[in-house]
C-alpha cells in the first residue's frame, strides 16, 4: 500500500528563497532535524507569569502540551504574550489596563503566528481576557486551534468558613467603611488562595472556560477544572496530540465558530448565570470571525428560553469544585438537551451532541434538568430604551425578593467611579435614588476603566444595595450581583450618548419585563444640554492607552480595534 501524500504546509518554504534559507539556519541552529523541518509547526501560545497566581503553572502545562506535539509527529514553538490578571494590572492607568490587554494578546499573537506562517496553535487560557483573546485569534487566523484551560485555583478558610478572592474584594470594601476589621481582612488575604488559577467563582474566567468548551474550541469534557490536577494535564496532552491531527485534516475555526456554536456558547452563560462580560467577548469574537451576528441579541432571545440550570458562588451555594465533580460543561449541554444545536462541531472532529452523548450528570442537584431548573430565568437581560438606544446589560440572577423587577427613582450622577464611592460614604446616596456613573466605558474610561464594581461593594457596605439602583456605561466584576445593577450602557456618555445628558434629579426607570431603559427628560430639552454641554472631552491618557481610545470600537462591535479590511463571512 502507497505511503500517503505529504499534504502542504503553509510553513513550507522554498529552500531556495531567502527566507526558507534564513529559516533553516535558525532551525538547525536550535536542533531540529532535517526531518523536523517537513513537519508541522505549531504555535504553544503561553501567558505564563511571575506576576500573578492565575498564570504562576502555565510553564508546566506548557511543557506537557509541547511533549505531545512532538510524539504526534509536529514541532511546537512556545510563544509568550502578556498575562492581564484583573486584580494585578488594574492598579495603573485607572484601571484601563484590563479589557485593553484582551486586544493587545491578539494582535501579539499575530506578530509570531502570521509572522512566521505557522500551521496551528494551541492556546494556554487561564484569567478573564486570555480565553476571548485565544478565540479571536483563532478567528481571525482561521488556523487549526485548540484552547486548554489553565483550570481554578482552590480556595481557603478562616475560622471554618469559606474564603475566596471574591470574598477579599468585598471584605476589602467593607473595611473601608468600617464594617469589617483589618486584621480580620489581612488573615482573608492570607487565606483565600491556596493554589494557582483562575478564581474559584462562576466570574468571568470560569464563565468564559465554560465558553471556550461549548463553543466547540476545547476538547469536551475539560471544563471547569482544578488547576494542575491530573485531570487538567491530561487534557493538556491530549490537546496536544489533537491539534498535529486538526492540521493533517484541515479542520479551522471557521468550521467550528459558527452561528449554532455562538447559540451553544450563549445558552451555556445562561444556564450557569455567567458573567455579562461574556456577551462583548462573544460578539468580539464573531466580529473577528467575519459572521454577521449580532450576540446581543441573540442572547436576548435565548434570555427568554433558557432556565438556569446551575448555581455557583456568587449565584447560589455551589462550590465550582462541586460543578465540575457534577459533570462540568459537557453535563450541563446535555442538561440543556433540545436548546443546542447538536450538529456543531468540535475540535475534537464530533459534534457537540455524539461529545454530550455518553456525558454523566453525576449530581442533578448541582446541574439541574430542564424540567427542574434553579429558576426560569433570565440570568442575563439585555435592555433597550431612551437611555440605551444600542443595549445595557442587567444581570438577575438566582430570583431574589430584594432584587425589584421595576425600579423608577430619581438620578445622582457622578463622573468617575471614585466621586460615587465617597458619596456613598458621605451619605449623599440615599434609598430610591437611581445613581448614575459614568466616564467609565470603552472610551470615556478608557478602556471601561474603574471598576464599577467598587460602586456596588460600596453600596453594599453601606446598606443601600437593595434600595438604590445603580446605571453605568462601566463594567462590572462577573462576580457581582448586588441589588438592580444595569452596566454597559451604549452609547456611552462620552461619545455622545444620552447617559452623558443625564442630570440629577431627572427620572430614571429600569423595567425587566419590558427590557427598557428609560430617561423621562423629553428630546427637546436634552438637545439643549447637548448644545450647552459641547463635545464630551474624556481625560487624556497616553502609550497604549491612547491608541486604544482612539481605534476601539462600540460594544456593538465586540468592543474590538479597528479593521479595516473585515472577512465579512456570512453566519
């Protein structure tokens, strides 16, 4: 029987020209054989850092991804991009560094990938902005691509009670107020991490691994995970081995990033109440993919059918260690059963209904069935209204009998997160008042610097979170579910939209049934504050920053930088 024919690379190089000689020199200089030359060349994409705990392993897990490539007959190449902890790079720039480093990975990783041609990568995710960073990239790319999740880190306890980094957030905040004591803050601090990863909550990173999976880009039934356990190491090699197979078969993102996988990914957020973040991560990641798909609203009608099936801290008393033990991602598809479209592919080369075929619910009272959910939702509502011509974000959660489906109250409008938290504690924020904060979205912000998320602590430390709604074009920790929160309002206010008109004592009405925003000031009366106001001028920032503001995009758009030459592919 005939050998099979060797399928070209687009590593393949002439030897003759001068780059393929160039390259070679190079090659050989770092040992690789004339044999390795021919074969696949496959890019380890590592955001591993001394930095912060959430990438602290990534090394270790790229060393077992690369030992596979090379028993699968390809060559890996470890490339290193910036690894954005929100907790660690939010100190400077106002805390701008944040969403603005999720784009910066992307366009790092083309430098090396497109620079050099390679053939296929496999993507090392860990916190909030690496796992929708590696999925635009791959999108953008359309190369063969696997993601492995870099998996949770294991929480701690003090005095016997649970302790996680959320919990030191909160705490963080209270303290400020007066209603939780240093030392006891300090021996949190010391406590709630145990081990590296992600944090150890249903917050974005989790949220967006549980993403990555249904979406079809992980192997199935690898997400959530403990961090470096032998279940994380496992897929890990077993990635590596799958992605010298995706690129001898040819399967690329655009195969797999469809618009039924979006509807998998979005009914997956759903079901577990995750983080609103994962809506512009979505919509940026089809934005970079070429399909005309608006995931605002997709999630808006899905919102309306899908139940909440799983409830994990912040959302309810779960532990992510008990999700995961229950089944993880691959149980809750199947929990989810006719709501997915079975025919979507993977990267593993099935689709998601033969990879949720033989999955076991092991615990349905973690992952409940469709016919006994945690509640019927939504978890997340998309709002539209005179306040919010484009959409606002309003995470609901679990039912609650605090949480108002309607809010009409009078605004208190602050400009920047830091004049509402001093408000707070001065007692100018008062129960009924809907408060306003903004200057803190993609451009204003920039880069939705703040977080808001220290406003709502705030509230929360002062009693008001039940009784005072909070709107701002900011975004929130996916952690958060405090009181009636409505974040990412578009347009923002400073680019001209009616958030930035907005004055105190105005009217404000939130109503979830009818999934409106409202401002009860008439067009006439705002076109005079537009003309008395002029044109919004945010604060000046400089270095990446800068560039950011002036190229990112609406949230429409994914939040994403400007491209001038989209793929334009039809969903």
């Amino acid at each position: 029987m005939p050998a099979p024919v060797r399928q070209p690379l687009r590593s393949d190089l002439d030897p003759l020209s001068v780059r393929g000689a160039a390259r070679r020199a190079h090659w050989k200089a770092m040992g690789l054989s004339d044999a390795d030359l021919d074969k696949p060349k496959i890019a380890v994409v590592n955001s591993s850092s001394e930095l912060a705990i959430c990438f602290r392993h990534l090394d270790g897990v790229a060393a077992v991804v690369k030992e596979a490539i090379w028993a699968a007959g390809g060559v890996p190449f470890e490339i290193r991009t910036t690894a954005p902890s929100d907790f660690l790079v939010g100190v400077g720039g106002g805390g701008g560094y944040i969403l603005a480093a999720r784009d910066l990975i992307v366009n790092d990783i083309e430098i090396a990938v497109e620079g050099a041609q390679l053939d296929g990568m496999v993507c090392l995710s860990s916190c909030d902005k690496t796992p929708p960073a590696h999925l635009m990239a791959a999108a953008r790319f359309d190369i063969p691509t696997i993601l492995v999740m870099g998996g949770y880190q294991a929480s701690g306890e003090v005095d016997g009670e649970h302790v996680d980094i959320e919990d030191v957030f909160r705490g963080a905040v209270h303290a400020s107020f007066g209603q939780l004591e240093p030392c006891r803050l300090r021996t949190m601090c010391d406590n709630a991490i145990r081990g590296p990863g992600v944090c150890a909550g249903m917050a974005t990173a989790n949220s967006m691994h549980v993403v990555c999976e249904a979406l079809g880009m992980t192997l199935p039934g690898v997400t959530p995970v403990r961090a470096n356990s032998p279940k994380m190491l496992d897929a890990a090699r077993r990635s590596g081995h799958r992605i010298v197979e995706l690129v001898a078969e040819g399967v690329r993102p655009s195969a797999i990033l469809t618009s039924g996988a979006f509807a998998n990914a979005a009914a997956a957020v759903l079901a577990v109440s995750g983080s609103i973040n994962c809506v512009k991560h979505l919509q940026a990641v089809a934005v970079e993919a070429g399909l005309d798909l608006d995931v605002y609203a997709l999630f808006d009608e899905l919102s309306r059918r899908v139940p909440i099936l799983s409830a994990v801290r912040p959302n309810g008393d779960d532990t992510i260690e008990a999700f995961e033990d229950a089944g993880g991602t691959r149980a809750l598809l199947r929990q989810l059963g006719p709501l997915v479209d079975a025919e979507a592919l993977t990267v593993s080369g099935r689709t998601v209904g033969e990879n949720v075929e033989g999955a076991v619910v092991t615990d349905d009272r973690v992952i409940r069935p469709l016919d006994a959910p945690f509640a019927e939702g939504p978890s997340i509502v998309i709002l539209r209204g005179s306040l919010a011509p484009d959409s606002a974000i309003l995470k609901l959660g679990l039912p609650n009998a605090s949480r108002p489906r309607r809010f009409v109250g009078e605004a208190l409008v602050y400009e920047e997160g830091a004049q509402a938290v001093a408000a707070i504690r001065g007692g100018e924020v008062r129960q009924g008042h809907v408060l306003v904060v903004r200057g803190m979205g993609l451009k204003g912000g920039p880069a939705m610097a703040g977080p808001a998320s220290m406003v709502l602590f705030a509230l929360d430390a002062a009693g008001l979170a039940e009784g005072v709604a909070f709107v701002t074009d900011g975004s929130l920790s996916g952690l958060c579910l405090k009181g009636l929160t409505v974040a990412e309002v578009s347009p923002e206010g400073a680019v001209g939209g009616p958030l930035g008109l907005v004055c105190s004592g105005d009217t404000i009405t939130i109503d979830v049934e009818t999934r409106t925003l409202d401002l009860d000031v008439s067009e006439a009366v705002l076109a005079e504050r537009a003309a008395s106001r002029g044109e919004a001028a945010p604060p000046q920032v400089g270095g990446y920053l800068s560039i950011y503001r002036r190229t990112v995009q609406p949230m429409s758009k994914g939040a994403v930088l400007v491209d001038e030459q989209p793929r334009g592919r039809v969903a």
